[in-house]
C-alpha cells in the first residue's frame, strides 16, 4: 500500500510539474522587463517585475474589443448549446418514436467528424445567407460541434435518472414539459452546468472557425487577435503572454468554482445503462 501511494503522488507531483510550469512561465515571462526579455540569460523569476505589459496590452491593442467579442459569442454558444443539447439528450432517452437510436447514433458520429473538414461546407453556407465577417457566423458556427457532444453527455445523465420520478409527476397532473422543467431539469444541474463549461471554454478557445469567418479586426476574438501582436518574426511575448494570462483567468474561475459538478457530470454522463 505504501508504494502504491507513493506511486500515486510521484504520478500526480509530475503532473503537476507538467501542467503548471508552463502557467508560471507564462505569468513570470508577463512580468518580465524588456532587457529581461531579450536577455541570454534565463530569469526563474522577474527581479524586478513590471506591470508595462499589461499596460501596453491594455492601452495599445485592441484587446478589450477582443475579450467583448470572445464573451458574448462564448456566452451565445453555450447558451444555446445548453438548450438545444438538453431538448435533444432528453427526447432520445425519454420519448419513444421510430428512428429514435438511429439519431442517437448519429449524433455521436457527428461529434466524431473533425471540425477542420467541415469549415469549406459552413463558409459556403453562411456566405449564403451573408454572416461571413460577422460575429453570428461564429453563433451559427460553434453549436455545430458543440450541440452533438453536450447531448451524448446528456443524453447518459437522462438515463441515469429514475423513470418513476417523471412518470409521478405526470400522474400528478403535469404535463411532459412541467415535468421535464420541474423534475427533470433540477435533477441534471451537474450534467448541464458540465456542458456549459466544455461549450464555455471549447468557443472562448477556438481558433480555425475565428480565423476563416472573421475578418475584421474590431470583430476578432482572442485566439485571432493574439495574431495581431506577431508583425512578422517579430514577437510581442511580454504582452503575448500577458494578454495569455488575462485570457486564461475566466476559464480557471469558472473550473475552480464549479470543478464539482464538472466532475459529477461527466461521472453521471458516462452512464449508459
């Protein structure tokens, strides 16, 4: 028994080494002066630290416009990923109709079809209806890729419930809606506010789509903008990393905050029995 706990702390200290070095450099190179910067010399820790990066960021870029921009496709995404993945993730486990496993299946496909080849079909499609360059391309776009996961995770944490719940409450006289908002609903919290989070962090965090819909800057979200602080093979890393650690502060306050039932529903999520 002593071993394995040793094992398991070796095991979880190198993790930890593995995932937060590279946070501190990040913070400790965003403190960094520029003759440490440029300096041959590594600094384990800025001596003396500035804050000039931050400030630059601030008040020489566009990066507010950036974080705006990023919140409120983030914030649409999940939301409407939250409802459609909740109606969808209910209705296949719960309501019996012809076809009903066959679009359970294909909503796992669907998950498993890489994004990257489907950006040409989107594009062509919302060039058509004219949302290229325009913060609702990315809206339309993301629970594209995010609705198909967020109900096959919901869609384990529907069946981990007990039927008899929502058939008493239907003997009670509610509805099929009253009691999928009022038993059902409450019930599935961890499983929905975990899905929230991984469509929350999967468009605060993308790339490729940002990059190919929009083209504006004043539109640009933060993965997109960063590129605005490379001219080249020049590279802005202090306020690079800078603007790295305020873009990474939202997604660890929301993990830390609700890391419980992030696990509980991902842990109800993997039921399928």
């Amino acid at each position: 028994m002593a071993g394995r706990g040793v094992l398991a702390y070796g095991f979880i200290g190198l993790l930890l080494l593995v995932v937060g070095v590279p946070f501190y450099w990040m913070v400790n190179t965003s403190l960094k002066t520029s003759a440490q910067l440029q300096s041959l010399t590594p600094y384990y820790y800025p001596s003396p630290a500035t804050l000039r990066n931050y400030a630059a960021l601030l008040g020489t870029t566009n990066f507010l416009t950036w974080i705006k921009n990023s919140a409120l496709v983030a914030v649409g995404a999940t939301l409407v990923t939250v409802v459609v993945s909740s109606l969808a993730g209910y209705s296949l486990t719960r309501i019996r109709y012809p076809g009903r496993r066959v679009l359970a299946t294909t909503v796992l496909v669907v998950y498993l079809v890489p994004p990257t080849l489907l950006f040409i079909p989107l594009y062509t499609v919302l060039k058509s209806f004219d949302l290229v360059n325009s913060l609702w391309a990315l809206l339309v776009a993301y629970p594209t890729f995010t609705v198909p996961f967020c109900t096959w995770l919901l869609m384990g944490f529907f069946r981990s419930i007990p039927r008899d719940l929502e058939e008493a409450a239907m003997v009670d006289g509610a509805t099929r809606l009253g009691a999928f908002t009022r038993v059902i609903l409450p019930l599935t919290t961890p499983g929905i506010l975990a899905a929230a989070l991984f469509a929350f962090t999967l468009a605060w965090n993308e790339f490729l789509y940002a990059l190919v819909f929009v083209h504006n800057t004043e539109l640009k979200t933060i993965p997109v903008g960063l590129n605005d602080l490379m001219f080249g093979d020049i590279f802005l890393w202090g306020e690079l990393m800078a603007a790295s650690v305020l873009t990474t502060l939202p997604v660890i306050a929301l993990y830390t905050y609700l890391q419980r039932y992030m696990v509980e529903g991902l842990t109800a999520g993997a039921v399928t029995g």
